[in-house]
C-alpha cells in the first residue's frame, strides 16, 4: 500500500468519524427540545408560587417575559434574597435548565425551597413552556387562578371582634356568632392588595382541618393590635 492511498483512507475514516459525532450531537440536541404541552401540566405544580401575568406576584416573582430578564430584578417584587440579586445570572434555558436541576447549586443562599427537577426531559418540557407561555397573549399561560374578593364577603365571615383570654381566641363575626380557637390555630395575616378586605373590616377565611383552624386576614399591620382585645 502506498502513502498516499494509506493518507486517502485516514482522511475518509476520520471524515466518518466526525460526521457520525455531529449526527449525535444533532441527536443530543433535537432531543432536549422540551415539549411545551407536557411542561403545561407540569407547570401545575410551579403555579402554586408563580404566575405568567404581568405584575401579579404569588409566593414567588411573576414569570411573564422570564427569559432574557436578569435574575432578580423585577422592581415591584420585594422577597429576592441578595444571593439571587448578586448573582448576575440572565435567565435562559441554559440558565433555567440549572436552576431547574437544583436552584440551591447554582445559587447558594437562594430562598427558592425546591429539590430541584432531576429528570433532563421534565426539566427541558418545562423550559419550552415557559418560553411560550411568558410572552405577551400566549394562550398556554391560561386563566389566571382567581383570588377571593374578601371586600365582598358574606357577614358571616367579616370579624367584629376578636377576644383573647389565657389561651383562647373568642372571635365574633358579623352576624353576631362567637366561635373559640385555640391560639395556636388561629393566624393573623394582611392582604394589601386590590382583593383584600376594606380598611377596619377584618375577615376569617377557612384553614381546613375539622374546622378548629382559621386565618384573620387584615388591610394592613397597624390593624392587628389594635383589634384584638384582652380580656377574660
């Protein structure tokens, strides 16, 4: 065999070589494209924290127009922690699919409490859809989960009164009937938004269990106090 004929057939093997990686390269990467329907459902479980409108914030920040937007800092959410802000992350699929994978590795100190998605096709699904679903008319974003409009509750459940004594609340409703809580079981919250009770006007809503837990939601802080009074 001579050299040239030996250098011809290392040039066709190595061609082969190469053009067989860049097919698995092209594999590898048609397969990580997510699919968004699939990351609709399981979208399910972030709605819980996170909404697609603009604006309205849950537990966590809106995620309308997430991708191309720096880590933390959408203005009117006030709950980042200074891990996320320093971060100088810029949210991608590169970065969201390691955000994904374990929010805690890529950004120690992060408030975000998740274990992270370790399934690389759940992960991508989910990406896909965030991607269609934060632009502006997308119709995979859905309706937006509907907040209770307490400015409008029954009598039944806007507070007139609130007694505490030793380790009881005696709270005492609109409608003139007083129920008992244990202490323990009944929480304070406010709700300064639009759908948040009128000034002044407290209202119990429900907490589950057998019905010995509730939640007193107020317009502001400065109300709690001065609500409640001691006595026995």
């Amino acid at each position: 065999m001579t050299r040239a004929i030996a250098r011809r057939r290392v040039v066709r093997i190595t061609t082969r070589v190469l053009l067989f990686t860049f097919a698995l390269a092209g594999a590898g990467a048609a397969g990580a494209a997510g699919d968004k329907e699939r990351g609709a459902r399981a979208f399910r479980v972030c709605a819980a924290c996170h909404s697609l409108e603009p604006g309205r914030h849950l537990t966590g920040p809106s995620l309308f127009g997430l991708l191309g937007r720096k880590a933390g800092t959408l203005g009117d959410f006030l709950r980042y922690s200074r891990a996320l802000k320093d971060s100088g992350l810029v949210w991608n699929e590169q970065t969201l699919d390691r955000w994904l994978r374990s929010p805690e590795a890529l950004v120690q100190g992060s408030f975000m409490q998740f274990d992270g998605v370790k399934d690389d096709r759940a992960r991508a699904d989910l990406i896909a859809f965030l991607k269609a679903a934060s632009e502006p008319g997308s119709p995979l974003a859905g309706k937006p989960r509907p907040f209770p409009d307490l400015k409008s509750a029954p009598p039944g459940a806007r507070i007139a009164a609130i007694r505490h004594c030793k380790d009881t609340y005696y709270v005492t409703n609109g409608t003139g009937e007083t129920r008992p809580f244990w202490e323990f079981n009944l929480r304070f919250k406010t709700d300064a938004s639009a759908s948040g009770p009128a000034p002044g006007a407290p209202v119990m809503v429900g907490q589950g269990m057998q019905g010995d837990r509730a939640q007193v939601v107020f317009s502001n802080p400065g109300e709690i106090s001065g609500f409640i009074r001691d006595g026995c």
